[in-house]
C-alpha cells in the first residue's frame, strides 16, 4: 500500500507569512518554447510570490522543460507549480530540465513493503520522487483517509515506472480501488469483431434480454462512421443494410438511436476516428465516445464497461504511430479473436501487416516459442521478435517504444497460454487521449493501411503527402520523443 503525501515539509519552508515571500530575490526568465498559457501561468505565479522579471537585469533563474541556461539555475515549470502547492521549494537537481522526473514533487509513504524492495525506492529516487518508510500501517492509514490523502495501490507505482507516467491516483485509491484486474466482475472481454453483414451473426450475451445495458442511452453514430460515411458514396444501399443492422444493434440492448447530435439528448457518441469536429465537441459535451467496436463487445458482454478499458473499444486516431509507418509486422502464435484484435491493432497504430516472414519483415510477434514463423526465424536475422505487449503499449502512449527498454517485450513462453490471456487486456491512458481532444484532421485516413468495414481489409500504399501530414500530426501530438526514437529518424 503507497500513500502519496505531498504535505510531508521536506523542502525548505520560507513561505510563512512573517517571512520572505516563497520567491523573494528570485530574478527569472521563461523559455519562448512553452506554451502561451503556461507562461502566463508561470509569470502569474512568481510575480505574485515575490518574484521578479529579468527585463531589466540578469536571471538567476530560467524555467524550462528541455534547455538549461550555463551559470543560471534551470528548473521546470513544475519546480514552480509544487513550491506553490506544498509551500516550499524543493531541491532543484529533482527539477533538471531534460531529465525525466515523473515523479517530481512526490512524496511516497511506502507502508509494510518488504525489504527486498530497496530497487523500489532506488526508482522513486533515479525519476525524481521521495519516500518514506518510517510509520506503520496501523497508525498512519486512517491518518491518511482522514486527512484526504490518497492512499493507493502499488499497481499505481508499477504503471507509473512502466509507462514514465504520473497517472492519476483515482482508479488505484483505496478504499475503493477501480482498477482493471484479472478478477475483476466485469472484465472488459474481447469477442469478433463483426465486418460488414457480420453484425447479424453476433450472438448476444445470456443475459441481454432481462439486463438491457443500453437502457436510458441515446446513440448517435458519427459521420465518419463507415456505413453513415458510405450513404453518400454511391453505396446507398449496401450502407442502409448494414445501418439498419446497428442500428438493431442498440434498439437490443435496450437504447434508442439519434439521426442528429443533440447535446441534451445523446448521450453515447460512436465514431471512427479521434481527430474530427464531431469527437472534439462530444469530448467538450462530456459524452461517453465509443467505437463499433465498443458497441459489439457490449452486445456480446452483457453489461457495461469503460471504452477506455481496452484499446480498440474507443475511436481510433487518424494517422499512424510517428516512425511505425516503416514496420511491417507479423504474428505467430495467436488464434481467433486475439489474432483478430493484433492484426486490427497494427492498422491502427500505422504499420503494416504481413501475412508471411518475408525481406521487409521489421517485427514478429510471438505468442509462444513455437509454429513455422517462429521456426523460420533463423533465416530472417533482421527480424525483431517480441511479445504483443510492445505492440499494445506502443498505442496505448503512442509513441514508438524502443522493445528493448524493458525485458517484459522480449519475453516468449514455450506455453502460449501464459500470454494468451493477456491479449486486449491494456487500457487507454487518460493523460495521452487528452492530447487529441483539440485536435481536427477532417481529410482522408492517412493510414499506411485502411480498414474498410463492408466486409474485407485493404492494402494500399502510402502517398508522400499523407506521409507528411502524419508526421506533422505526430510532432504536435507528441512533441517528445524518446532518444532511440531521435536515433531512428537520424538513420533514415
């Protein structure tokens, strides 16, 4: 059990009000490069704490996220924004811009951990944290409650040091942690998806009749959804068939469908692709925004789960992962509705897919230490092999991630069901889908493949134009990217 207690004093105090101000003699400048509105937020706050611009004479501080200034203290934005929050200013070697501090500004109780957990507390220290382990659960966790601290599991930990992430505290606080796990009542399961006519052949969970899961809901199916997109195509009628099939879809599970988006009416948005007017204004609206996919699991679930609880449940981005439009990947191993699930996550995240091992083969994706792609191997010596895990946390924080910087991607079981119940289990991160809500790309896919939904998927080569626009998306979605990634573009 971890508490996170940012009113521990560790720093040094010199905000008491018979005091200095918290930023007296502080002579700073900001950084060009951050956004307008974190700079005002910035000047707002050492302006009004005693600090004092560098207009008339030299800094001797400079705020930054990436560059230090040679003779100037540099610190982060968030140096400044935790000094107002806890009350004191914290030792700036934890603040370096460039360096990657997650868990600046962080104090952690860790309560009852064994002692072999000392590489724990070597992590906490190496990404900016600090810790204590000097009270005991008995005495501190109601303490804790009581004073509306959260209190959470270590799972929060973990996903923080697996993905370089300061999550949220909610789904992992205690008492009442909501958190996915492999016991969880109402597990986000994956079932086929339904291509074209599909959608009629689905078989609808035991308990559809008598729970209703839709009850109340109010669907409106988005203009990039295929079959609403392809009425005005010259497809009117394969379109209105397969239309009229969702649309049965949710009229089952007991909701009703909305011809037009009405904000006090709808209440679930379905769409595509997360990159269009429409998704960015349901996003404003607070709406639940799902995908088809979403829809068809739910029918076949029975009961209600979060589209951000697996990958594919909510829309898609428009454009692919920046760097994996040059992947070609192959799958071994996996069967049925988690071959499925990949070989549509690969078009997803901008690669492309390979039936075979072949030449331009970059990547094999394993699911056990065996079958002929695996047995092949040998004679494809370029050829990465990892385990799906890379592939799902690749889109989770789309980005490319470097599969050797942690030896869970590498791993490959002789017993393939050691993974197989680990496929789709990946959720969605909050903190990455917020970097797409303001974001509008009202052209074309430019997807390296494009998933056509009447019934079959389609291979097509990119055009240098859309190439580019991918690229310039993905530098504004993700403007920092990791050093194997700055490695990979220098080489081509």
């Amino acid at each position: 059990m971890l508490a996170i207690h940012e009113h521990i004093k560790l720093g040094r105090r010199i905000n008491d009000k018979k005091s200095l101000k918290l930023f007296q003699n502080v002579v700073y400048s900001i950084d060009g490069a951050l956004d307008e509105k974190q700079k005002q937020r910035l000047v707002n706050i050492l302006i009004n704490n005693g600090g004092i611009s560098s207009d008339q004479q030299p800094p001797n501080l400079f705020v930054s996220e990436k560059t230090k200034i040679p003779g100037v203290a540099s610190v982060t934005p968030l140096w400044v924004e935790k000094a107002i929050v806890n009350g004191f200013v914290h030792d700036m070697s934890f603040y370096e811009p460039g360096k990657d501090q997650f868990l600046s500004g962080q104090v952690l109780l860790l309560l009852d951990l064994p002692l072999e957990s000392k590489p724990i507390f070597d992590q906490i220290t190496k990404f900016g944290g600090q810790y204590r382990d000097d009270f005991s659960q008995d005495t501190y966790y109601n303490d804790c409650i009581e004073r509306n601290i959260p209190v959470v599991l270590p799972q929060w930990l973990d996903d923080c040091l697996r993905y370089h992430l300061l999550f949220p505290y909610d789904t992992y606080r205690l008492p009442a942690p909501t958190i996915y796990y492999q016991h969880k009542p109402r597990p986000a399961t994956l079932f086929k998806y339904p291509l074209g006519k599909q959608v009629s052949l689905l078989v609808p969970s035991k308990d559809l009749e008598c729970k209703r899961p839709l009850h109340n809901q109010v669907v409106y199916f988005g203009k990039d959804v295929p079959f609403i997109r392809d009425m005005k195509k010259g497809q009117e009628n394969e379109a209105d068939a397969l239309r009229q099939l969702w649309y049965a879809l949710v009229q089952e599970m007991g909701g009703t469908v909305a011809e037009e988006y009405h904000p006090h009416r709808v209440t679930v948005v379905i769409l595509k692709y997360r990159s269009s007017l429409e998704y960015k204004q349901a996003v404003q609206d607070q709406k639940c925004v799902a995908s088809c996919s979403w829809l068809s699991n739910t029918y076949c679930r029975g009961y209600l789960c979060s589209p951000m609880d697996t990958l594919l449940d909510y829309p898609i981005p428009k454009v692919g992962i920046a760097g994996m439009e040059k992947c070609v990947i192959a799958l071994t191993g996996f069967k049925g509705v988690n071959r499925e699930f990949l070989n549509r996550l690969i078009f997803a995240c901008g690669a492309y897919f390979s039936a075979k091992l072949a030449k331009d083969t970059t990547y094999l994706i394993c699911g056990g230490g065996y079958g002929d792609k695996y047995a092949e191997l040998h004679n494809y010596p370029n050829v990465i092999r990892v385990n799906h895990l890379w592939l799902e946390d690749c889109y989770a924080q789309f980005r490319m991630i470097d599969y050797r910087s942690d030896r869970r991607y590498t791993y490959i079981p002789q017993d393939n069901a050691l993974l197989e119940g680990t496929v789709g289990h990946t959720q969605l991160m909050p903190q990455v889908i917020d970097r797409f809500k303001d974001d509008t790309y009202d052209q074309e896919p430019q997807t390296v493949y494009q998933e056509c939904e009447m019934g079959f998927v389609q291979e097509r080569k990119p055009r240098k134009a859309a190439l580019r626009a991918q690229s310039v998306l993905n530098e504004h979605i993700m403007p920092d990217v990791n050093a194997y990634e700055k490695e990979y573009k220098n080489k081509k």
